[in-house]
C-alpha cells in the first residue's frame, strides 16, 4: 500500500514547488560516466556563475540536438522522460531554478549559459532546443524571444503564457473575487502574503471547503473561478483523475472548479499564495491591480460552459448575479507597486516577436497555467506576423503538467522533424497521439481545441 500524504504535507509540497526552495542537484565534472541506471556516454554537471546548478547527459549516439530545461538539475536525470530521451540520441540537461526563483531574466539569461557549459564539454550542438514545463515552459518560450540567435527553436509546456505581469493579475482577479463575495470579513489577504506561507494555505482551503457545503458558496466560486478562466475540472485530493464533466453538467463542472482552486496535489490557492509570496520579496511590493477593471465583461470571456454554471448555481441559491457583480464592481481596487511591476516587466513579457519555430503543450485541465494563457501568446504571435514559426498543440489532462512521457517525447520529436526538414510535419492530434502511443505504449490524449481569451493580456493594448 502506498504511503498517502496529509494535507498539510501535501501543502508544504506546493510551498517547495511553487516557490522554488532549494534541492539537491547532482554535479558530475565532464568527462565522467553518468550515474547509474543513466545510459549515456557522458554527464558534465556543475554550477553557473551565480551558483546555479547544471547538469547535462549526452548519449553515445547523439543525434546532434540539445534540451536545455530550467529544472533539469533538479533530479532530471531519473526522470523517464531523460530516458526515453537518451535512447533516442538527444542530449538533455540545464539548471534549477533554486537561485533565481521568480527572477525570470536571470533564468532566461541562465538557460543560455548552460547551453555554453554544454558546447564546451561536448562540442557544438546541431540544434540547440529551449525546453521545459511551469515556470520551465515560460522560461523556454522566453528564451526563444530573447536568444533566438543561441538557440534554435522551443517547446514550452503548461508555462505561464501569458507573461508574469498578466498571469499575476488573472491570479488577483480570482482571489479578489473570492474574498469579496465569500470571505470579506475575515482576515485573509489578497496581496501582502504574511511569512506563514503554509498556514495561510490551509486558512484558505479550509475557508474554501466550509464555503463549497452551501449552495451560495458553489455559486460564488464558480464566479471566481469562471472569471479567473479556470478549468471545470479537476484532480481528486490524492492526485487521481476525476472524470470529465459533461459541459451540461452544472455540478460537475463546478466540482472542477472548486477542485481546480482549493483540491489536488498542487490547489490553485496554494501556488497563488506561495508564488505570490516570493515574488513580492523578490520585486519589493505588489505588482498586481486590477484598478479598471470589468469583471462582468470578464465573465462573458469565460469558457460558455463555466458562464451557464454560473447563472444555474445562481439561480439555484436565489441569488442576484447582477447584485454580485454590482459589488464586485463597487468594492476598492488594489493597486500595483510600479517598481514591483516593472520588476515582473523584465523578467519577460511576451510580444510574439519570434525568428525560431516554438510548439506549445498545455492541458486543458491545467488550473496553474490556465489553457487561456496560451489564446494568449497565440494572438501576439500571429498580430508579430509570425503564425509561420508556432504551433500550439493541447492535451485533455487534469492537473499542472500531468503528461505521459509519450506526449512529452512526441512533441520534441516534431520539433527536430522541423529542424531537420525546415518544414512543419503534420502536429494534428491524431498524429501526435500514435507518436505518443509508440512511445511508451501510453494512448496519446492530443486533441483539437480552442482556448477563450485570455481576459489580463499586458500590455492590455498590444
């Protein structure tokens, strides 16, 4: 029987992972065989110049292509994507992101240096490819806009694509929603995240849970997760995949929705408290607002399934969503810090200015880097006049990042299909799905779909 994690356990797992505490990371010299069950000729592993850890492992027969990853050196090398990988002839590796944290500059900068490491180990790459998932993802698609010179193309995974500054406050739209129509009365912050990380946590998931027994409670949330365009569904607490709702189902989407915010390994509440922390020691203030903001326009962006949820579950209560979104709309705004914006501003903001190709994967489950963050980068990169180099792919899964190693290894290997070729070969769901399956016997859950609209795009003009 395996061993189950307790909530609070669970909740210091999401404080590690959202906000990127130190880990061990291995640090072979080059020239070293790689540490065992690794199958490879070679590991070269060390730190860069600001002390970040990388590794990297090149195979006997490598095939000319490099992954950097933002995480890699966080124990990538027994991961079994890394061997899958190798077998194939790529070399793998990059950093952690234990130094830089939210300094996202610093981690794009940090990518290309360890690409550095790696040429002068082993020699120059054929084609050198940013890659990663989270934060990994939002850095990968960051180095492909600021080194498209060094690197040769990206896969970003479930990354924050919708740049730090615009996924910030999509987060803020969610949270204040929540404590003005559910918890104004109480002391549960917004912005200004105490130094008691976890125990906010669980202030907040247990408020959540006694707010999901009343039928004004369901209501509510699913207003606030409807505005935050989160998805309708959800992983279970024990990190097991619930089924998909029906988009008629008004209780099982907005079971997803509250499985989304406050259930699973990794609740949205918990990384919105956990990241928001770091970032606000990081940049020295709030860098989120939503001063001007329409959250009853904000609702009719909204996935149609998410916005009849709504207006049932309202109906259902007796309650006015009209009134609701008048108070919404009466209740003080929070403004940012403009150094802490500016802060964020550099890390990167997306603009769709792209030289190499960039394939993206998201889940459509994803409740941390929200599906809508990728309608996002879509349009800018296609308004740049650059529609030719993307391709944005999306899996029915629940959870952040909860891909096969199958999906995960089809998707490069198109990549290097496009390199090699100079020509996008086909990425349809259908085909992405044998590649998968071919993979690791695993059936592919690619599939055709289409996001909503990202509704805190920044710069909101662009």
């Amino acid at each position: 029987m395996g061993t189950r994690i307790s909530f609070a356990g669970r909740l210091a797992v999401v404080t590690v992972l959202a906000a990127g505490l130190p880990v061990t990371a291995h640090a072979a010299e080059a020239g070293k065989p790689c540490p065992a069950p690794i199958a490879a000729a070679g590991c070269v592993g060390g730190q860069l110049a600001d002390g970040t850890p990388y590794t990297f492992a090149k195979p006997a027969r490598w095939n000319g292509a490099v992954l950097v990853d933002l995480d890699f050196a966080a124990g990538g090398l027994a991961s079994p994507l890394t061997a899958s990988l190798l077998d194939r002839g790529y070399a793998v590796g990059g950093t952690t992101r234990t130094i830089t944290s939210w300094n996202i500059a610093q981690a794009i900068d940090n990518q290309a240096a360890a690409l550095d490491r790696f040429e002068a180990a082993f020699g120059r790459a054929r084609y050198a490819i940013a890659e990663g998932r989270s934060m990994g993802g939002m850095v990968a698609a960051g180095v492909a806009q600021v080194y498209p010179g060094r690197f040769d193309a990206a896969v970003p995974m479930c990354g924050g694509l919708g740049g730090s500054v615009g996924q910030w406050n999509q987060k803020l739209d969610t949270v204040f929603t929540l404590k003005t129509l559910l918890f104004r009365d109480t002391t549960l912050p917004v912005t200004g995240i105490p130094a008691d990380v976890p125990g906010l946590q669980q202030q907040w998931i247990s408020a959540m849970t006694s707010a999901q027994a009343t039928a004004a409670g369901k209501a509510r949330i699913a207003l606030a997760a409807a505005i935050g365009q989160l998805p309708g569904w959800g992983l279970a607490a024990d990190g097991t995949t619930t089924p998909v709702p029906d988009s008629r189902d008004v209780d099982g989407v907005e079971q997803g929705m509250f499985l989304a915010l406050a259930g699973g390994p990794l609740p949205y509440l918990g990384q919105a408290v956990s990241s928001r922390r770091a970032i606000e020691q990081l940049a020295g203030g709030n860098p989120s607002w939503n001063t001007g903001v329409d959250y009853a326009r904000q609702l009719t962006k909204a996935a149609p399934s998410r916005q009849n949820t709504v207006r049932r579950l309202y109906e259902r209560a007796g309650l006015d969503l009209r009134a609701d979104l008048g108070r919404l709309a009466a209740e003080p705004r929070v403004s940012a810090d403009p150094a802490a914006v500016r802060y964020l501003e550099r890390g990167i903001v997306f603009t769709g200015a792209l030289r190499i190709p960039v394939l993206t994967v998201n889940g459509t489950g994803d409740q941390i880097s929200t599906v809508a963050q990728q309608q996002s980068y879509g349009a800018l990169v296609r308004q740049a006049g650059n529609a030719s180099l993307l391709r944005q792919t999306y899996v029915q899964t629940a959870g952040h990042c909860t891909y096969t190693t199958g999906e995960q290894q089809a998707a490069v290997d198109r990549m290097l299909t496009r390199l090699r070729t100079g020509h996008w070969p086909d990425t349809s769901p259908g085909t992405l799905n044998r590649l998968a399956a071919a993979g690791d016997a695993t059936p592919g859950r690619y599939l055709s779909y289409t996001p909503e609209q990202f509704n805190r795009r920044y710069p909101a003009g662009h």
